[in-house]
C-alpha cells in the first residue's frame, strides 16, 4: 500500500483553542485581531471598575459631611 492517500483528509476540528476575530478594511487587509485574552481582560476591567465604583459609592454615602469654612471678613474696597 503507498505510503501516501490520494484523497486529502478532512481537517479536524478543534474545540480546545477557542476563538479569534479577525477586522478587514473595505481593502481586504488585516487591521487587527482580537484573541481569547482580550476578552478576558475586558470582562476584568469592568468587573474591577464596577468594584472601584461601589466601593467610591458606598465610601461618600457614608462619610460625614464636610464642614463648610466659616466666612470670612469681605474687604471693602473704596469706590470712588
């Protein structure tokens, strides 16, 4: 038997490598690629600023108020 088939075997598919997005111009070049991690580090980033933002909330709602500065003595200028 040779070594070799005529007939082309059917590429496998692979479920294990996830996926990847690749934007074309309107010229049919690549402009860039988005893999797996950036959506991971997407979805870290918001999930962090959602954080940060409940934190900064929670911290102004319950801190006491400013006490406003006493005022202080207008100079009267002259008019003449």
């Amino acid at each position: 038997m040779n070594q070799f088939e005529s007939r082309q075997s059917e590429p496998k598919l692979n479920t294990d490598e996830g996926w990847v997005v690749q934007v074309y111009g309107s010229n049919r070049r690549l402009l860039c690629v988005l893999e797996p991690s950036h959506g991971w580090i997407f979805l870290m980033g918001c999930g962090v600023g959602l954080l940060l933002s409940v934190i900064w909330f929670n911290a102004t709602r319950y801190s006491p108020p400013l006490e406003p500065t006493p005022p202080t003595e207008s100079l009267s200028w002259p008019v003449d």
